[in-house]
C-alpha cells in the first residue's frame, strides 16, 4: 500500500513536470514568432558638439535603423 501512494505520487509529479515543460516551451515558440512591431536602433543617440561660437551652423549624421518587423514612423525630432 505504501509503494501504491509513492508510485501514484512519482506519477502524478511525473505528469506535473511534463505539463510544465510543454507549458514553457509553447510560451517561448509563441513569443519567438510573434511579431515586435517597429525598434529603433541609433548607434549614437548623442552627441556633444563641445563650445561653439554663437553663429556657427552644425551638421552630424545620425544613423536611425528600424530593427524591428514593423513599420517605424518618426514624428518629431527635436534638439536638446
């Protein structure tokens, strides 16, 4: 009788593990080939121009790519 209640109990968590590891692995296959949508990737997002006399016009290239698998829309843009 004792062995019944330790096999039915080494089944029975048996059956917990299995459940779980399909669980988690649905979960990750799922979000794996969800979609993101849009992501903004700058490689660098600042930069200092240092002192600068009052008058000078300045020009740096921002490099902006859309890692993501949506469409990135940029709205508004503004010095800091």
């Amino acid at each position: 009788m004792i062995i019944e209640k330790a096999q039915k109990r080494d089944v029975m968590l048996t059956g917990i593990l299995v459940l779980a590891l399909v669980f988690g692995l649905v979960a990750v296959a799922g979000a794996a080939g969800a979609p993101q949508g849009p992501r903004i990737s700058i490689s660098e997002p600042l930069y200092d121009f240092g002192a600068v006399a009052a008058g000078t016009v300045l020009e740096h290239v921002f490099e902006i790519r859309n890692t993501g698998d949506g469409v990135l829309e940029i709205r508004k843009i503004a010095p800091s």
